[in-house]
C-alpha cells in the first residue's frame, strides 16, 4: 500500500457514519409500537437508532417530532397498500376479504410488534397528550373514511344497494379490524384472526345489505 492509499484508508476510517434517517425512523416506529409515546424515552431513542442525541434533536426536532414522523413511517409502509386494495376492480366481497386479511397478517407479523400501531399508539396516550391523540384520530379515521369512499363507488357501480349505509359499514368492518388488533396484542394468533375473518364474510351478506333505514 502507498502512504497516499494508506492516509486515505485511515482518513475514511476516521470518518463518521452517516445519519440514517430511514433506518432510525424504523427502529423509533418500532420502540413506540411495542411500548407506547409515554413509556419511550429520549434515551431510549438515541439508544435504539445508535444515532446522537444532537443529531435526533437536529432532525426531528424533539420526541414528539420524532413520534409523529414515526406515524407518518408507519402510514407510507402500510397505508398505500391498503389504499390500493380499496381501488382494485373487484367484487367487492373480495376486497373486503384482502383487507382485513392484510390487517390479520399485518398484526401478526413475527418481524413488528403485534396488533396495530395506530391503535396501540392511541391506547397508550396519557390525557396529557392531547394534541398527539387528535393527531392519531385524524390521521386513523382516514382509513374508515377510505373504506366508506370505496363502498361508494361500488353503490355508483350497481353492486351495493342506493340506500346501502356506506358509512355504517366502513365502521363496522373498522370495528372489526381493531378489535383484531386488541386480540393480536393479548396473544391471538393469525390463524385465530383469520378464523375471525371468516366469521365476518359468513354474515357479509348481510351486511352489505343494510339500508340506512338500518
């Protein structure tokens, strides 16, 4: 090795990583998950995305800013797909059916923390939090509001009843989704969810008749 190759080695060597910002939304997201806003500290942070506390401070601002860039981690990972489930062109029977068992699926992923981030998350706020628990309503209710946008467009289409209550419905299938959640966090496994999902599309049937006379 040349002293020119060997100055550049130690040079590089020397040099310090660079910030992941990617990387360490993932390991926050995953922190918050499993212990919630309130139990999760700074520290805890700074010691599960091996970055500098500076460094933290410098792009998210403090934890709560850390916090809500975690949501929106959350939302670009999994929001989109079930955003693309409700646009397919298919019955909407199976629509349905692809979305609670992508929830299933997704609460029961032996790579994340069990049960649904967003409800977790909720759960675990302290009546202090009440800026952070607006936050995830909001940003929650847009999947029941997605839901509801997608029956809409199958009333539009012929394959829903005109009185069907499409918002009826998207609340009854969210209920469904987060209760869910609750079972996944207290050990229920994807094949006792999934045995949920087929008690619901057993009685969808019906369900997807309900008028707004209901």
């Amino acid at each position: 090795m040349s002293i020119n190759e060997e100055a550049g080695a130690k040079k590089s060597r020397g040099r310090p990583k660079q910030f992941d910002r990617a990387q360490a939304l993932d390991r926050a997201l995953d922190l918050f998950w499993r212990h919630g806003y309130e139990s999760t500290s700074m520290a805890d942070l700074v010691e599960v995305t091996a970055a500098k506390a500076p460094t933290l401070y410098a792009e998210f601002g403090n934890k709560e800013g850390l916090f809500r860039a975690s949501v929106e981690r959350y939302l670009s990972r999994y929001a989109e797909c079930y955003n693309q489930l409700l646009q397919q062109d298919l019955p909407i029977a199976e629509i349905v059916e692809a979305y609670i068992r992508t929830s299933a699926q997704v609460f029961t992923d032996p790579g994340n923390p069990s049960g649904c981030f967003m409800v977790c998350a909720s759960a675990a706020l302290s009546a202090s939090s009440d800026d952070l628990a607006e936050m995830l309503r909001r940003k929650h209710h847009m999947q029941e509001t997605n839901l509801q946008a997608c029956f809409d467009r199958k009333v539009r289409e012929g394959e829903l009843l005109t009185d069907t209550d499409t918002a009826l419905l998207a609340k009854y299938i969210i209920c469904i989704i987060e209760g869910m959640s609750v079972q996944a966090r207290e050990g229920a496994s994807r094949e006792d969810l999934l045995r949920l999902l087929d008690a619901t599309m057993r009685v969808w049937p019906l369900l997807s008749q309900m008028g707004n006379s209901v």
